[in-house]
C-alpha cells in the first residue's frame, strides 16, 4: 500500500498540462484510488466500533473525516485550476503544486489511519500520533478542573480511612492523585486562557489577564492548605501532605476557587464573544487589504518599506486576524457537540494553516496573478465558512447583548467627546450590519432553529432600516469612474462653515453586487439620489431597538441546545 500510495502522489505531482487530459486523470485517480481507499476505511470505521476504546475510536474517526473533507476540497481546487488555465492558456506551476502537496498530506494520514486500524487493540500504542492530538481547550480544562474540585470535596469529606490503616494509604494516595490532576488541570487551563488573551481586543486583555491571577491565587492558597511547602515547586506525596487535614477551611478555598473559575469563564465568553463581533465585523475582509497594500506598494507612487514581511504592519494584522480565527473556531468547537459544524470549523482552520506559508509570499510577488489571486479566493471561502458555522454554534441572545453593548459603548464616546469620528461611526454600523448577517445565517441554513422567528423578523428589518438611516446622516458621494467593475464611496462628514473633515473611502464591487453594510449595490442604482435624506431619528435613541431585540432573544437561552459562547 505504502509503494502505491508513493507512486499515487508522484503521478498527481505530473498533472498533464492538457486541460481535456488533466481532467480526465483527475477524475481517474479518484475514481479508481481515492474514493476506494476511503470507503474501505469508512467500512473498517463502522466495523470497529465495539473493538476500539471510545476515546481513541472518536479521535482515528474525527482524523479520518477531517482528511476525507480536505481531499474533497483539493479535488476541487485541482479542477478550479485546471479551469483557470484553460480560460486563460496559461499553465499555474505554483497552484498545482500547492494542491497537490496537501492532497497527499492528506492521503499519507489516511493510509496511516488504515494501518492503525489494522492492528488489535492489545497493539495500538497509546502515543500514537492519531490517538495523543489533544481536543481540550478552554472550556473543556475549566469544566474538568471543577470536576476535580467536587471530588477532591469528596475525598476529604470521608471519615472513614480513620479507622482502618489500609483505608487511610488508600485514601491518602486518592488525595495525592487528585491534588496532582487539580495543578495540572489549572497550569493547562491557564494556559489556554492566556493564549486566548493574548489575540482578544486590549478592552478585554487586562479583565482577563486579572482573572487569570485570582485562579492562580486562590489555587496556590487552596494547595497550600494541603501540602507543606512551596506549591510551585512541592509536588503532592506522602511526605508532603499537610497531615491532619482541616476540612472546613479546604471547603472554603475550594468554593472561593470555584467562584473565581466561573468569573473567569464568564470574562472569557465576554471576550471572545467581543472579538467574534470585531472580526466577523470587519467591512473590507483583510486579505483583500493585504493585497491592496502590496499593489499599491508595487506601483510607482507607493511602496512598501518593510524589507522583511514580519515587520510589515499589513502582514502583522492579516496574522494575528488569522491567530483570531485560529482561537475563535477552537472555542467554538469545544461549545458545540454537532459534528458537522465541528468538521467544518476544524476543516476551515485546516484550510488556513496550510495557505499560511503560501498565501503571503504570493500576494507579496504578484498580487494580481491567478496564483495569488486562486489564493486569496480559497481563503475568504474558508473564512465564511468558519463565519457561518461560528455564527450557528454563538447563542444568539448572548451575541445579541454584546453587540448592543458594544455599539453603545462607540455611541457614548461619540457623544462624549462631541467631535465626529468617522472611524467610531463606520464601527457603529459595521456592528448594526454583522448582527443582521448573523440571524441572516440563521435564516439560510437554519431556518426553524430560532423558536422567536416571526417575532425577531420585524425587529432586524427595523435594525436594518436604522442602519441604512445612519448612513443616510452621511454625505455620500459616489465616484462613477470603472463603474462596470469598481466604484469608489466617500463617506464625508457634512461640511460645516465650508469645511470638510474625515474622508473614509471604501471599496464596493459593483460587478458581483457585494453587500456592504447590508446594502445590496448593482449598476442599476441610483446609489447617491436615495441615500441624501437625513434621518429624524437620533443616533442614540436607535440603539432602543438593540434592546427590544435583545429582550426578544432572552427567551431563546431556554431552549438553545449550543452551549453558550
């Protein structure tokens, strides 16, 4: 098998150049290989179950799968290329490559996973790659970490090792195994909550970052009532234990630990919940910005003064955008038990992992060219995708109530600092108009999944009315220039005393109708004879219907299966 599947890669790496012939070999090798090595897995899968522990059944499955969707998704890329060069009578060395070097990645790891399952259980090394790749993250440490907590309750809550001295070894190595999983559960969950502070908004990092030192401190208090010594050094033994035991006082500390872990959870959601909403928010994608900058930087009258790309603040944005996806679909992972939406979280971040070493140099050497631009397409595929499936797994009320949070928060700065911000205002709307993309996802793909739909219609066709008023207290002036293809909106304060503050340009393609800020655009309108009308409602009294939406939603928490993100 190992030899067939070599000599399988070698051939999909000699694509013929012929468009007629490279079709033709693509949809032989997955009619005659890929799809028999699948299904033939698929069927070893089904007939294991009852072989292989739980635990390492799921983990080979989940590999498994996320593999089968990846080699879909080359497939698909292959023949998009082929097409490509077809149209254009070129030949695209570099996407090639690119496609084929994942698509036998991938089919290296299923032939793995068909080796594994070939082997007994008595023979299957728990070490193994396929059976170690941990699948905890935040929620899942905290959730273990108090179940540590009830039991260490447990443990010295009985009396009666006491009476016997076998009873009292056994419950003292109970003890000592407990206090060892509770350090290494807190360390872990620590960890996942420093890393997701490090990519969540500055607002955010501080409150978190402090919750992380209130766990920290209550859990060496909570130890130090249990072993003698230093607890970041001590590790938990006979010899260590802090011998008799003052069960009141480790029932204090393990409540007042528990309470700080809540906070932190709660702190945590908040946060992410927040970046869902900046990220998701975002009117121009940053890919298209990333290529912006190097066209731009390739032209006579700009350039690009960065030697090295990690120094470029485009580049840092467009990483630490895809660090923020990366944190994002693993938490949402760990809140969803629909193994669709997990595969396609896990497939998308998949997805941007592997362009991750490709996608920057291209756009950086060509911005334009079919490679860089096949590229870019797959990423902001993959980015909806993640998008949708996050959007299905956030509980609406939730999201709903940090969006209206946030808008009001930019609200009040506006009207605090009584100077007009055109930055702020676009943030405002671009909150207004990722809320309405939300439930619209909802309304595509999960129509019947919101029990106040009829409720919540007229009250986002309100939220979306406000929103195209909030433009409409903007001056706008629309460049005509290339319109068939690109059109250029101004957004500009209204002058006052002839003068005129704050330019913000945006891009809107009128060829593919793009929807920005939910408004619908195509060469047949008239976009600036409707949208000079001031409106009559205050910018401060719209956030009203934030609220009426929100109170709508609270009645969803009960019913909601997606545990809350």
């Amino acid at each position: 098998m190992e030899s067939s599947l070599e000599e399988m890669c070698i051939d999909l790496k000699k694509i013929p150049n012929d468009s007629r012939r490279a079709v033709k070999f693509i949809v032989d090798t997955l009619i005659c290989t890929i799809y028999p090595l699948l299904s033939r897995i698929s069927d070893q899968l089904h007939c294991q179950t009852k072989d292989v522990s739980d635990e390492h059944f799921a983990q080979t499955r989940n590999i498994y799968t996320l593999c089968a969707d990846q080699i879909k998704k080359c497939i698909i890329t292959l023949l998009d290329i082929i097409k490509i060069e077809y149209q254009h009578a070129v030949c695209l060395q570099e996407s090639r490559q690119f496609t084929t070097e994942r698509l036998c990645w991938c089919l290296q790891k299923v032939v793995s996973i068909e080796q594994l399952l070939k082997k007994t259980p008595a023979d299957v090394d728990s070490s193994n790659e396929f059976i170690s790749i941990s699948t905890m993250y935040f929620v899942n440490w905290i959730d273990q970490t108090l179940d540590i907590l009830g039991k260490l309750t447990n443990i010295i809550s009985r009396n009666e090792f006491k009476k016997m001295e076998d009873l009292s070894n056994e419950w003292k190595q109970e003890l000592i195994n407990c206090v060892c999983s509770l350090h290494t559960s807190v360390d872990e969950l620590l960890l996942s909550a420093m890393t997701l502070c490090k990519h969540c908004l500055p607002a955010d990092q501080f409150v978190v970052k402090a919750r992380c030192q209130v766990v920290l401190r209550e859990t060496k208090a909570l130890l130090s009532e249990l072993i003698e010594g230093d607890t970041d050094t001590v590790q938990a033994s006979e010899e260590t234990l802090k011998l008799p035991i003052n069960p009141f006082h480790i029932n204090v500390r393990i409540t007042v630990l528990k309470d700080v872990l809540y906070a932190l959870e709660t702190n945590t959601n908040t946060a992410l919940l927040a970046l869902v909403v900046h990220c998701f928010g975002q009117d121009v994608p940053p890919v298209d910005i990333l290529k912006k900058h190097f066209a731009a930087s390739s032209s006579k009258s700009k350039s690009c003064l960065c030697i090295d790309t990690e120094e470029c603040a485009v580049v840092k944005d467009f990483d630490l955008y895809n660090e923020r996806l990366l944190q994002i679909g693993s938490f949402a992972i760990s809140c969803s038990s629909d193994q669709k939406r997990i595969l396609n979280l896990r497939s998308g971040l998949a997805s941007l992992e592997a362009l991750d070493p490709h996608l920057v140099p291209a756009v950086m050497l060509s911005p334009v060219s079919h490679h860089s631009c096949l590229l870019t397409a797959i990423w902001s595929q993959e980015m909806m995708l993640i998008r949708d499936s996050v959007f299905l797994i956030v509980d609406p009320a939730a999201f709903a109530d940090k969006a209206r949070q946030m808008m009001h928060q930019t609200l009040l700065e506006i009207t605090r600092e009584n100077n007009y911000d055109n930055i702020k205002i676009c943030s405002v709307i671009n909150i207004g108009c990722v809320l309405c993309e939300f439930f619209d996802v909802y309304d595509k793909l999960e129509p019947d999944a919101l029990v106040c739909r009829e409720q919540l219609t007229p009250l986002l066709k309100d939220l979306q009315k406000d929103v195209l008023n909030q433009i409409n207290n903007l001056t706008f002036n629309a460049s005509t220039t290339t319109r068939a293809f690109n059109s250029t909106v101004s957004i500009v304060k209204p002058q006052s005393n002839g003068i005129t503050k704050n330019v913000l340009n945006l891009p809107i393609n009128i060829g593919t109708s793009k929807r920005v800020w939910n408004i619908t655009v195509n060469s047949s309108v008239e976009t600036a004879s409707n949208m000079t009308q001031p409106s009559e409602v205050n910018t401060l009294e719209r956030i009203n219907d934030l609220d009426l939406l929100e109170s709508k939603l609270s009645d969803l928490k009960s019913g909601q299966v997606e545990t809350n993100l």
